[in-house]
C-alpha cells in the first residue's frame, strides 16, 4: 500500500512540474507589451509646451476649456530619433510639435490639424474594437469622425470627461430627427437617453443595441408571476405569444421610440 501511495505522490509531482513548464511557456509566449503611443509628426518642427497655444488672439478660447478635461493631463514620452527626449503634453499630444505653427501662424501648410482618428484612436484603443464590430457608426468608412459628437476643446466638456457628448442625446438627434418627439405617447426609456437602449460607438446587436432586440426591452418589462403559466410583459398577459421563440416585441411595438398614435406606441 506504501509502495502505491509512493508511485501515486511521484505521478503527481510530474503532472505538476510538467503544469508549471506549460505556464511559465505560456507566459513567455504572451509576455505583456506596452502600446506605444507615438504623436504627430512635422518634419522640422519641435514641441514648445501647450501654454504658447494659450496665448493672446491665439487659442485663448479652447486652451481656457482644455484646462478642464483629462486630456490635458495627457503626455506621451518622445521616442522619434530626429526629436529630442521629452514629452508631448496637453494640446501638442494630439495635434503635433507646434514651433513652426507659432512662428507664422498665417501660413496655412503649417497649421497643425490632427488627423481625428488617428489622433483619437492613438490612446482609445477599445473604442477602435468597437466601430470593429459588425454594426457600428460610420467613423471607420470616413463617413463620420469623433468630433461629430465629442468637442475636444469646446464649452461642452467637463472635468473628469476628456470629451463627453455635447449635450448626449442632443447629439443623436442632430442625425435622428425623427427620434426627438415630442411624442403624444412617449417611451418613458427616453427619458434616460439614447444610451440606455443604444450603445454608441459600435454593437454586435442590430441597430447599436445593447443587447438582441426582445432582451433589451425584457430588461424593463418583464414582470414574474407566481403561481401561473402565463408571461406578463408591460402589466399585459402576453401568453401564447411567441416572445423570445422567433416573436420579437418590434413585430407588433413598431413605434419604439413613441407616437402619436396609442395603438402603435409603447404606451403601457
């Protein structure tokens, strides 16, 4: 019995060498790799710090709102061989070395004007994976570009948020004007905003949702009962209905957003 819990303990001690072989590989294999952030490029330009931006009858205006956001707490470390060791911060992170913008401000081949995705996407890297996804906003096509809904430098930002939306829904219904209502019937989600249903930047769900179509609406209105078989979605007996089994809510709630018209609205 001794010699067989003797084999047993060996065995063991193998399996778990050859486990810690397998991880330690594992490791090396995907070892972390910092991203690195690299600025705009202007051949023979130099960076000469944001408050030259600030300076009268320059960008007095922005560099005042700038101040506020997180972006102005932005640095990035110097890596080009023609530049030297430092960093870029605040507005020259994004836009570039800006010396020879401020030595003749009047010649248009030298104002700095950063790519909008290029410069946004060099440190959102998870919004990048988003407008991946299959159904997304058309910024990926060049159709749409960040500053449609985010202001960079504006009064609309605010501290802790880099570049929030201007006025949130406001922004949706500069494209979606037939979403803004008023409504006689409205969808009282609305008065949450767009972001509770839609999720901005890019879905794996049809229409920017958050979730599949008839999910997104049981996350509010399904109501358990006890002591029946039957489904109450909105205080209404939806039995027998075929929700969640090719039936989607949309098939007989087509106005979602609201009405004019109570029977074709999501009044409950």
């Amino acid at each position: 019995m001794k010699r067989k819990k003797t084999r047993l303990s060996g065995w063991l001690v193998v399996l778990l060498c050859i486990s810690a072989g397998i991880f330690i590989g594992a490791c090396s294999i995907f070892e972390y790799r910092p991203v690195v952030m690299t600025p705009l490029s202007i051949p023979g330009a130099e960076y000469i710090g944001a408050e030259s931006c600030a300076a009268e009858d320059c960008h007095t205006t922005e560099y005042k709102y700038f101040e506020l956001t997180d972006h102005a707490s932005v640095a990035i470390d110097i890596t080009e061989e023609d530049a030297e060791a430092g960093q870029a911060e605040a507005c020259e992170a994004c836009h570039g070395p800006g010396s020879l913008h401020v030595e003749d401000p009047t010649d248009k081949s030298k104002i700095i004007r950063a790519n909008a995705e290029t410069a946004c996407f060099n440190c959102h890297l998870d919004v990048k994976g988003k407008f991946m996804l299959q159904h997304h906003h058309p910024v990926p096509e060049g159709r749409m570009f960040c500053y449609d809904c985010h202001d960079m430098h504006g009064s609309d930002v605010r501290a802790t948020g880099g570049a929030m939306l201007l006025g949130q829904d406001e922004k949706c219904f500069k494209c979606h004007k037939e979403q803004r209502g008023p409504f006689v019937f409205e969808h009282e989600a609305m008065r949450e905003g767009c972001a509770v249903c839609h999720t901005p930047h890019g879905s794996i769900n049809d229409k920017l949702l958050v979730a599949g179509q008839t999910i997104t609406c049981m996350r509010c209105h399904f109501e358990p009962q006890f002591n029946t078989s039957e489904a109450y979605i909105g205080s209404s007996s939806h039995d027998g209905r075929a929700i969640g089994l090719g039936a989607e809510c949309i098939d007989c709630h087509t106005r979602v957003h609201g009405s004019n018209n109570a029977a074709s609205s999501l009044r409950y």
